[in-house]
C-alpha cells in the first residue's frame, strides 16, 4: 500500500508538472496559432467592419468561419517562392556539411592532439564568440568584395568550411568524454589521426555533431542580414530575404502575408520534433568527463 501511494503521488507530481509547462508554453504558442488560423481568414475577418470592431472578444474569434486554403495557392503565385526554397536549402545543406565538418576537425585537434600553444589558441578561440557580428561586417564584406565574389551566394558558405567558434567548443567537449583508450587501441593497430577522428571520434558524435546541424540549419534558413548584405539578384534570393520582399509589396494582403510565414515556419518546426531526441541527448551529453 505504502508503495502504491508513493507511486501515486509522483504520477501526481508528474501530472503537476505536465500542466504548469503546459500552461507556460501558451504565451510562446499564441503567435504562432493566430499565425496560422489568420492564414487560413478572408479579409473581412482579419479586418472587421467598425460596428463588428466593438464587439467584445471572445475565443471563436480566433478560428476562421470558413477556412480560405485558396490563400497558399494564392500567396505561393505572387512570387517564386519555389526558387527562393531552393535556393535556401542550397544554402542549408552547404553551410550545415561545412560548418560541421570542418568544426569536428578543429574540436578534435583542440581535444585529442598535443601542440604548442593549444590552450592559447583555443582561448582566443572562444573569445572570438564575445565579438558582434557587426563589428567584422565591413572586413568581411571588404575582403569578399575584392575577391570579386559580391552578388554571388559564396560569401553565404565559404565562411560555413572554416568553422564555428561555439561548435568547435561544443563538440571539443564531447571529444574529451570518449575514452582515451579507444585512440590508443586504434594507434596500436597502426591507424592515424585522420583514421581515428573519421572512424572512431564522428560516428560516436553523433548526437553532438546532430546538434551542431540542427543549430547551423536554424541560423541558415532563418539568415535575412547575410542574403540582404551580398545578394542584389532576385534569382538568388532566399526564403528569409523573398519574405520581406513579399511584405514590402504585398502589406495589405495579411492573409497570403501570413500564409507565406506559416509556410516559412513549418520546415523548422517539423525539423526541431524530427530531431529533438537526437539535439537533447547532445546537449545533455556534452561536457560530462568519461
């Protein structure tokens, strides 16, 4: 009985706990549910007459009468949306393979290799997470301008293979819970560096190196400064960039507004719950000594 009683009470607990984030969660919701219900509103709805305006509000009001589903038809014909998500997941897949891998490489110099300085190094390393990016907007801007690379999408992903300061921190931390003695066994049978970090270190990453896409997938896709900066050709534009163009042009139309951002939202939304398993494991792995 005793024990039964002790069960009950942490599903209690449980069930406590459930509903206090629940409740929580609502206030970061309730934009994107009014996003997507006024998606699917007619005009007249979204903007009420002045005597329907006074009406006080009430919950229904939040749902549309009759669901308009002809607004996506309508909001993907105003513009090549299609180009723009192609251009975006060009630019997704690249930056995600280049910040990744070239990320583990230096993570896993920092954590497994001896070398003069490495601790010097990796200092100045993660310092240079402390600067803003508009501090190195004008170098950077000005070196690819002289390479004559302006108005092209390689500003957007070379700096992508060079690495990131936080994943570079990140996965060096989880290097350092793998046992050393799998590195030696390794060394033992004749494998080098370059063998050990490709078959042994990235397959045991994976939840780390998960993490480090997902993060890099989310800065890419959601990137409006990067395109606005050295993109100045409509055929190039991504899906950040074509959205703000939408809404320069088309500010009255808040149906086929909201339609184009519910469709923008949905790849994140879906990408997040597909890995979610995989980014929580990696961040909870991350930083505990083997």
């Amino acid at each position: 009985m005793k024990n039964r009683s002790i069960l009950s009470l942490s599903r209690r607990q449980r069930l406590a706990t459930h509903i206090v984030l629940l409740l929580l969660c609502i206030p970061f919701l309730m934009p994107i549910f009014w996003m997507a219900t006024t998606s699917l509103k007619s005009n007249a709805e979204i903007f009420p007459q002045e005597d329907e305006a006074t009406v006080a509000f009430n919950f229904h009001t939040l749902f549309p009468k009759d669901a308009q589903w002809q607004n996506y038809e309508k909001a993907m014909q105003t513009g090549p949306f299609v180009l723009y998500l192609r251009n975006s997941l060009l630019l997704c897949t690249l930056n995600v393979a280049g910040a990744v891998f070239s990320s583990a490489m230096v993570a896993y110099g920092f954590a497994r290799m001896k070398f003069p300085g490495k601790e010097t190094l990796f200092i100045i390393l993660i310092s240079t997470m402390a600067l803003p990016r508009h501090v190195t907007m004008i170098p950077v801007f000005t070196i690819f301008k002289m390479l004559g690379l302006y108005g092209t999408l390689l500003p957007l992903i070379v700096p992508a293979f060079f690495g990131n300061p936080f994943f570079i921190f990140l996965l060096r931390q989880f290097f350092q819970t793998i046992p050393n003695d799998l590195c030696e066994a390794a060394k033992l049978d004749g494998a080098g560096e370059f063998r050990i970090f490709t078959r042994i270190m990235l397959p045991l990453a994976k939840p780390a190196l998960a993490t480090c896409a997902l993060f890099q997938f989310l800065a890419t896709w959601n990137d409006f400064f990067g395109p606005l900066l050295y993109i100045n050709n409509p055929s190039q534009y991504t899906v950040a960039y074509g959205l703000q163009q939408f809404m320069g042009t088309h500010d009255s139309e808040w149906a086929q507004l909201m339609a184009v951002a519910t469709l923008f939202t949905l790849p994140v939304v879906l990408l997040f719950f597909r890995a979610q398993n995989v980014f929580i494991q990696g961040i909870s792995t991350t930083g505990e000594k083997g």
